[in-house]
C-alpha cells in the first residue's frame, strides 16, 4: 500500500472530515470539526502561508500537518509544521513524507528555524530526535468532569466590575481584540507574536466556528473588557481557547471569575467535559485549572531544529 501526501481540498467534505477525524485521533485533547478545518485553512493571513497537508493511503486520510510561517513575529525567518498520524496508522512512512513535505515547502518560503509539537510519548519523541529535532519548551493538556466533578460555586463580581458574554459586545468586538492582542504578547512561547491587524483578527477567530460567544465570558471594568476567558465547542466537547488579563487588571482575580462564570455556563448548557492547556511553567494559572478541578492528561512539548 502506498502512501501519499498532497494538499488538503477545502472544497472536498471527505478531505475535511478525514483531517478532523484524524487529529482528534491522534489528539484527543483538541478541539476540532471539518468547518474549523476549512476555516482556518480558508481564513488565514496571506502573509502565513498556511498550508494543511494529508498523508493518504488507499483513499484514507492517515495523516496532517498544520505549516505555516510565523509572520506575526518580529523574528523572522521562524515557522512550524505540527504533524499528527492516526495512532492505528503508524510506522507506515506517513509522518517522514509529511515532515519532508513540509520542509520543503517552508525552506523554499526562507524558513530557517522550524518548531513542531509533539506528544510526549516513546515513539512521538523518538521520531523527532530521529529527524533532528531537539527538545524546547513544554506544555500540559488538562481535562475536567464537568458531569460528575464540582465546579467552585459562582460568586458575585465585586463593586465595578460586571460579567458579560462575547455574544454582547458583538456590535463591537475591538476591545476584545485588544484585549487579546494584550494578552497572547505575554503568553510563554518559542516564538513572540504580535497581533496588529484587526481585520485578520475578525477573519480568524472572531468569526471561527469553534467560537462560542455565549459561553465566552468577559470581566468589564468601567466600560472595558478587563478579562476573558474564550470559550470553544465542537457541539460535544467545551474547550478555553484563551483565559488572561489585561495587565493594568492583574492581581485581581479577574481571570478567574471570568472562567469560573463560562464553565458554569458550559455545563448549564449540557457539556459533560472540559479541555485545556497550559505551559508547563505557567504555575499560577496551573494553580488556578486545579482549583477548578482540572487533572493533567497529557503532556507536549515543543522541538525545534534549523533548516538548511
């Protein structure tokens, strides 16, 4: 049997359904569904050169890669490709052929410093090291019952301080943009990125099917969103894509009840569990999804390796 790579067609439901199927798989931690597929393949800055590759064999999606360069950063030079391969699928050559696929295509786009994520597991470590990747930063997935754990109880905000969702500053959603441009600049990361385009912003998350306005809850203080915690759904499962704090708010506490209040929304509204991430040298927000109730499932961590 034969294995192949080519590009993911957007406008083919299989392709999409296979790239979902096949990540969620291989990365159960993750949200996803063909629409965020397409979206973010469809959506993203020109100037990323995102790419979705499949490793398919006899017709099946096997494998993906997610490559882009990391055009947002005042680095350049710096992409990444996250390669993902069905766990029944393995050791057929499809994770080698997407990773020179990939390498490829992001050299010919002056890419010199490749980052990707990997699970750290055996056989996931292994293939990196074997490709010449070496170890960087880490990060946990952390996972929540919300069906059968206890959620802290609700509290009311304090004086000036209101709780509102996404769904109502719809009309205009600028503030929450630079409230996470803000905060995604402070995040740990191997690459620094800087949000400064609007319309990009609007393009790419703010219209992202995964976006869950209403469970998506932000801490307003005197008229400006002061916190949020960004709420994603695949129509089964709850995720937090973003939970921070403006950095003249901090200390306050602020983070906190806006997650609080959106998982309690989430399980009112009928999700049975909740997805996270963290870096594993983030110790205060680690603290804080404990206090939730959150248990580390899994744990990535990042490789890098230069180009040519």
């Amino acid at each position: 049997m034969t294995v192949i790579v080519r590009d993911l067609r957007p406008e083919v439901r299989a392709d999409a359904e296979g790239f979902s199927r096949t990540r969620r798989l291989a990365l159960p931690y993750m949200l996803s569904t063909p629409e965020s597929v397409v979206h973010t393949l469809t959506h993203a800055h020109p100037d990323a050169h995102f790419g979705q590759l499949v490793a398919e064999e006899d017709g099946e999606v096997i494998g993906t890669a997610q490559i882009s360069v990391a055009h947002d950063s005042p680095e350049p030079g710096q992409g990444s490709a996250n390669i993902y391969v069905r766990p029944d699928r393995t050791h057929r050559g499809a994770g080698s052929l997407l990773l020179r696929t990939a390498e490829e295509r992001l050299a010919g786009l002056g890419v010199r410093k490749l980052f990707a994520w990997v699970l750290d597991e055996p056989d996931n470590v292994a293939f990196a090291e074997r490709h010449g990747f070496r170890a960087s930063r880490s990060a946990y997935f952390l996972r929540l019952d919300l069906a059968g754990g206890t959620l802290p109880p609700r509290e009311d905000p304090p004086a000036g301080v209101e709780l509102r969702t996404a769904a109502d500053l719809a009309d205009d959603p600028r503030p929450l943009f630079e409230l996470d441009a803000e905060t995604v600049s402070d995040e740990p990361s191997d690459i620094e990125a800087e949000f400064t385009d609007y319309e990009a912003w609007l393009e790419e998350n703010w219209k992202h099917p995964l976006l869950s306005r209403d469970l998506t809850t932000v801490a307003v203080v005197d008229g400006r969103p002061a916190a949020f915690s960004v709420a994603h759904t695949d129509g089964t499962r709850y995720g937090t894509a973003m939970t921070g704090t403006a950095r003249a708010f901090r200390g306050r506490g602020l983070a906190k009840l806006a997650k609080n209040d959106s998982l309690h929304r989430a399980r009112a509204a009928g999700y049975t569990e909740a997805f996270t991430g963290n870096d594993t040298g983030n110790e205060p927000m680690i603290a804080i999804n404990k206090w939730f109730g959150y248990e580390i499932c899994a744990k990535e961590v990042r490789y890098v390796r230069e180009l040519g």
